[in-house]
C-alpha cells in the first residue's frame, strides 16, 4: 500500500524510531493522533498499511501505552493517548542517553499540537488489576482536586499494596482531593493522614450511606472503580463531568453536616 503520510510529519516518523518506535509504529501513532480515534480499519487505511498488520501494531502500541481501546467489535475504536505517554515506555538504557532524552522533549509539544483531540463524549473500560491501576493512574493527570467517593477498605483489598506509593505521587504532584465514604474504622484511619496527603474527608453514617465502588471527579473525567467486577471506566465528558460535580457539592455539602468524626 502507498503510504498517506503528509511529507511535514515524515520526520516526525523519522524521530519516534530514533527513541525506540519501529517506523510502522511510528506511522500508525501519528495516523491516530491526527485521527484523534478510529477504527483499525480507518487507522490502518490512513497509515498506509494493511488491517491485519494494523491490528498487530495497534497491539504493540497499547501495550506501550500510547494508545486505549473501547468498545467491542465490530465498533472497537482506538484513541491516541497523549504524546506525554512516550516517557513512559521508553527504556532506562536509552534514558541515559541525553541526546534521545533531548529529542523525546523536543518532539512532545509537536506532536501534541497534532493530536486531535474530539470533543465528542468517550467511554473506556478496563479490567484486572492492571485495568484498575490505569484508571488510578489517570486521574494523577488532574489538573484540579479531585471529588471522591470512596470506601478505602475495598479499595485495598481490590488493590493490595498499591495505595501507600499512588497517595504519595498523589501528594508529590500537588493534586488535592475531597473524599465522601462511610463512618468506618479504616476511613478514620485515612482520614488521621488527610492533612500529608492533601485531603478532606467527609464520613457518613455507615448504616445509611454504605458503597463499594469508588468515584472520581476531575477535568473532564469521572472514573469509576467497581472492585466486585474487577472493572475500571472513564467517561471523559465536559458535560457529564461538570453535571457530577454540581451534584458532588449538594453531596458534599451534607456530608459535611452528617459527619461525626469521632473513634467508633
């Protein structure tokens, strides 16, 4: 197949190989980019390769987390993760090498100024442990505190060992957050750490007001952790987020004048 890449991004293909992509990752991740989202078909078709090799480098690229999946067939759609994403994959070894460090921050801002981002309404799913990690991960991209609901004691057990480490780069990146969860034993224990790790709790009678899954307001995102099924969503909506904030705050709010913070 003829290859439909625009001459202005060739070196940009040129320079993700130099950091670690092969040259067809290299030309689907900025077919998607530009894209914003699509189809293996629709990708595939604007790389310039066929479907079938599209499907096996869309998977080398979600496994490299600069692409996500939602939906199923025959409605599968992949998007492009921020270009920020690139820092993550790339290997200790070729990190120590200040020139590929050089180039990868040079690349970055281009690269996001051709990701096209809709604006249309998306929804992911994630599963596993490794599902629920990512949405967490998600959110200490916020860019403003973040509303929660939350139980912390399935939160561990659906997570073990995980939160002690995700509260403290929580806390290293200056992401406050305000959290709802039922008047337990654990909550109080999390709630004697709200002041080192940027928090405000407000604890609700257990018998009243008792949830599992935990969720997150921010940006434009709410994320939803439901520890039962083992299932991580985002649904990155502005209208749906501001709608979930305004209710978060008459949640809040009375809250607020339902705790009764005291040893059970």
């Amino acid at each position: 197949m003829i290859r439909t890449q625009k001459p202005e991004h060739l070196h940009l293909e040129q320079t993700l190989t130099e950091i670690g992509l092969s040259s067809k990752e290299a030309g689907v991740y900025i077919a998607l980019l530009l894209l914003g989202h699509g189809t293996v078909s629709q990708i595939s078709r604007r790389a310039g390769i066929n479907r079938t090799t599209g499907y096996d480098i869309l998977d080398s690229l979600l496994a490299k987390g600069l692409v996500s999946i939602s939906g199923k067939e025959p409605k599968q759609e992949y998007t492009a993760e921020s270009p920020e994403n690139l820092n993550k994959f790339i290997s200790e070894d070729i990190k120590r090498k200040n020139d590929v460090l050089k180039k990868t921050e040079e690349l970055i801002p281009e690269l996001k100024s051709i990701h096209n981002i809709k604006d249309r309404p998306r929804v992911f799913f994630y599963e596993g442990r490794e599902g629920l990690e990512k949405v967490y991960e998600d959110t200490l991209t916020s860019t403003e505190p973040i509303r929660a609901y939350a139980n912390v004691a399935y939160m561990d057990a659906g997570l073990p060992g995980y939160f002690p480490d995700y509260f403290k780069r929580r806390t290293k990146k200056g992401i406050f957050i305000r959290g709802i969860g039922p008047r337990t034993e654990d909550n109080l224990n999390l709630a004697k750490r709200n002041v080192e790790e940027m928090r405000e709790t407000a604890l609700v009678p257990k018998d009243k007001y008792d949830f599992v899954p935990e969720i997150n307001i921010y940006d434009n995102k709410v994320m939803i952790a439901s520890w039962r099924e083992q299932l991580g969503i985002i649904i990155e909506s502005t209208e749906i987020a501001e709608a979930m904030k305004v209710i978060y705050e008459l949640a809040w709010a009375e809250a607020k004048r339902l705790d009764n913070t005291r040893p059970l």
